[in-house]
C-alpha cells in the first residue's frame, strides 16, 4: 500500500467514522421527539379525566348557584297550607319539567285534597345540598330535607327526607327534570 492509498483509506474510514455521530444525533432528536409525544399525549389524558370535567369540583360560584336554586325551589314546591297550595302548584310550573313534573301534578292532586280535610300544613326546609355531578347544562344533587307537619289539633311532627335531584339549566334558571328518594 502507498502512502496515497492509505491517505485515501484513511480518509475513507475517517468520513465513515465521522458519519457516526451525525447518526447518532439524529436517531436521539427522533427518540426525544416521540417520547416527548407520547408525554404530551399521556398528560392530556390525565388533565382530560370525567373528575375535571366536573364543574362540581372547580367552579365554586356554579356549585353555589345550583345548591340555591335548587334548594329555594324544593322549599317552595314542598311547603303548603290548607288554604295556599296553590302556591306550591305555581311553583312547580315555574321550577319542575319533564319527569318531575309529571311525578309532581300526579301526586299533588291526593295532597290538595288531604291538606284541605285534615287541615294540613307542610313547611320543609333544606337542610344540606351537595352537588355531586355538575356540568355547563346540568347538575346532578343529594338534598337532605327536613319537613314539618302540622295537622288541626295535633303536634307537629317532624321527618327527615334524602332526594336525588337531577336539574337541567333552561334559559338561564335551574330546574328540577328529576327526583326520587333515597
């Protein structure tokens, strides 16, 4: 071998050997870039779980706002007199819809008749009111209530209710769709 060709070997190898690093960097540039898509994608993942998306959990002013409506709302509907139920009945036009109104007019037909006879007075007062689901367009309630009974001539008697309490936002007013008791 001349020393020409041994410069042009080495040169060959030293190219070949310089090629390496440049590869190198390439392969690492790629590997940090789909590791880093898949950090991103993971982490968006996270922030995009059902528990953030509870409004219940992150808006304190909605929460606060729901629990009022709702609560002022089952007061008026469940509260009555002898002579003023329908007051209550008005009410439920103004707050309920759909299934809870439906559930509402069948039963508060057996109450206008019971609270006339007996002379029955209901007041009921919301104890406590936890929103356990919330979005931008509906809500989903546990509400504690107390109610108290006065009938002509006896002791007022006093119970307890737990209701689940679904309410959708129409034109800008919470209203009750649902309730059953728990």
């Amino acid at each position: 071998m001349t020393d020409d060709e041994a410069d042009d070997w080495f040169a060959g190898h030293l190219t070949h050997y310089e090629a390496w690093p440049r590869l190198l960097g390439a392969v690492l540039a790629l590997a940090l870039l789909a590791t880093g898509g898949y950090l991103f994608a993971a982490g968006q993942q996270l922030r995009d779980t059902p528990a953030t998306a509870n409004l219940a959990l992150t808006d304190t002013q909605a929460t606060t706002r729901v629990t009022g409506d709702v609560s002022n709302a089952l007061g008026r509907i469940f509260s009555y007199g002898p002579d003023a139920t329908g007051l209550a009945k008005e009410a439920a036009q103004q707050v309920l819809a759909g299934k809870a109104l439906q559930q509402y007019a069948a039963l508060f037909g057996q109450v206008e008749k019971q609270a006339a006879d007996q002379r029955l007075t209901l007041t009921t007062h919301v104890v406590r009111a936890g929103v356990t689901r919330l979005s931008g367009t509906g809500a989903h309630l546990l509400v504690f209530l107390d109610q108290v009974y006065e009938r002509r001539g006896r002791p007022a008697t006093t119970a307890s209710a737990q209701l689940s309490v679904t309410a959708e936002l129409r034109d800008g007013h919470w209203r009750i769709v649902e309730i059953s008791s728990i």
